[in-house]
C-alpha cells in the first residue's frame, strides 16, 4: 500500500452519562489508502462509531481519544472545529445509509448538490450548477438537467443514492466513508452503485472505508477487511481471504450465512464469549 490517506492508532470512545461511562470503541487502529477497506460486524459492534469518530460527528457527551488520528499527515484531534469544517465534506465525505432520510425535502436534489460544492469553493451559482450537473451525469443519471429540478420524493431510492454519492464527490474528497450506502436498496440497484463507487475509487484514486454488515458484500467489493467484535477489532485480513479468518468470531460470522445451493437443516448460531473482548483487551 503507498502512503495512507488516514491513520488511525489506539482509537478509543467512550460514551458518558447518568450511568458511568461506556466504551463503546476500544484500541482500534488501521490505515486506509488508495483502496476499499470494509469494517464490519454485528449491529453494535462499534462499526459507525468508529466511521463518526474519524469525522468528529460524535455528540458531546462522547470522548475521544487516539495515539493518532492523522488525515492526509494532519493530526485532526488537535484541529479546531473550524479547521475540521474545512476538512468535513472537502477532503473526507460520508455516504449514509439511506438517502430519503439525508436529503432535505425542500430542497431540490440540484439545489443541494450546488450548496455541497458553494460551501467550499468561492464560485456563481451557474458555475455550481453546471458543475453540479456535471457531477450528476458522472454518477450515470440520465438526463441530469431534468434531475437536477426534482425534489427528494420524485426520485427513485437508487437514484437518491447516486445524487447523494454526487453531494459527496462534488468537493473532490480524498477519503469517503460510506455507512451502510446500499442497504436500502434492492439487488440490482445495489449492484449498480457498488460498480460505480468501484470505478470512482480506481480512477480517482481515493479512498473508501465502507462499512456493512453484509460479509458476502464486502469479500467480493473490498480489499481489506476488518472485523470488529465489543467495539475491537479481532481480526483483519484481505478481504478475498475472509474463508480463511482464524478468529472463532469471525468463523461464527461466516458460518451463519445462508448459501446458494448449499442444503443445510439449520444454520449454526453464533456462540458469543465474554473472554474474546478480555482476551483482546490484555493483549492491548
């Protein structure tokens, strides 16, 4: 891997309230350069928090704390919120999950394409326009000026991914973080905006950190896969090597999926142990 784009070492968050504290993220550290690298795991398993954390969107009552946090060589815990406004949506953008709940609905989805680009570059309207068009037609809608006029609710739940991956590539970002983008959305839309979000890290040379929990997803789509369990990471490997995963988790994950073809009376449940987040921590 050339120079990554974000470091992350001994990523920890906790989470304060009435009762104590919880650590919800513990010692979680990788790189992401010029690739697609996937987090995944169960519903709480810390995923999203991790992705918030790069972009420091969690709320007050979470602390967070890293030997590193570094984007692009810039330590970003030591940024002012100011500096990290810069950074947010510029240079590091999010995709989220599902796209009628990120899209203002009265706005039209050009409007809002336009503002992404407006807020970080000192151009017209018409020039955001035609850019915001541009970028449109780069995520393959068709007849991106009639697009460009709709608003949220007359678009397709496809096509509300694709203007939303365009809000978030307008500003030319480095890094994209994308939480659960085609979850959604049915199977061949889904295919078609991984193939897209293929080709723009190839030929932008960008990079993803996609999070899922769709392990036949991301051993296909991704390179690198890391698989986190209690807010840790037990275990990382590439991802056209997740058959091999060593780690009882990580095979428990794998063996609960559902194959084609495959007859199976009852698929295994997963057995959880309360040593595997111990014996992660001692290691630490």
């Amino acid at each position: 891997m050339s120079d990554p784009i974000l470091c992350v070492r001994n990523l920890n968050v906790r989470y304060f309230g009435a009762r104590g504290a919880m650590h919800a993220v513990r010692n979680v550290s990788f790189e992401v350069g010029k690739e697609k690298v996937a987090i995944i795991g169960e519903s709480g398993s810390g995923k999203s928090t991790v992705g918030r954390a790069v972009m420091r969107l969690l709320p007050d009552v979470a602390r967070v704390e890293a030997d590193a946090l570094d984007f692009e060589g810039r330590n970003m815990l030591a940024l002012s919120e100011k500096a990290m406004q810069d950074i947010r949506g510029r240079r590091i953008s999010m995709i989220l999950q599902d796209p009628k709940f990120s899209l203002n609905p009265v706005m039209t989805v050009g409007e809002q394409v336009s503002e992404a680009y407006l807020a970080h570059f000192p151009v017209s309207r018409a020039e955001a326009r035609r850019r915001s068009i541009e970028q449109l037609a780069a995520v393959r809608i068709r007849d991106p000026e009639h697009v460009y006029g709709l608003y949220p609710h007359e678009v397709s739940g496809g096509m509300g991914q694709r203007i939303m991956i365009a809000m978030m590539l307008i500003p030319d970002p480095a890094l994209i973080i994308a939480d659960e983008p085609t979850s959604a959305l049915d199977v061949t839309v889904r295919l078609q905006v991984l193939a897209l979000l293929d080709d723009l890290v190839r030929q932008r040379g960008i990079g993803l950190l996609f999070i899922s929990h769709d392990l036949n997803l991301v051993q296909s789509f991704c390179d690198r896969v890391l698989i986190m369990y209690a807010g840790q990471v037990v275990e990382e490997l590439r991802a056209d090597e997740l058959d091999k995963a060593r780690h009882e988790y990580s095979q428990g994950l794998l063996a609960s999926l559902p194959r084609i073809g495959a007859r199976r009376e009852r698929l295994p449940t997963l057995n959880r142990r309360s040593e595997w987040a111990l014996d992660l921590v001692r290691q630490k």
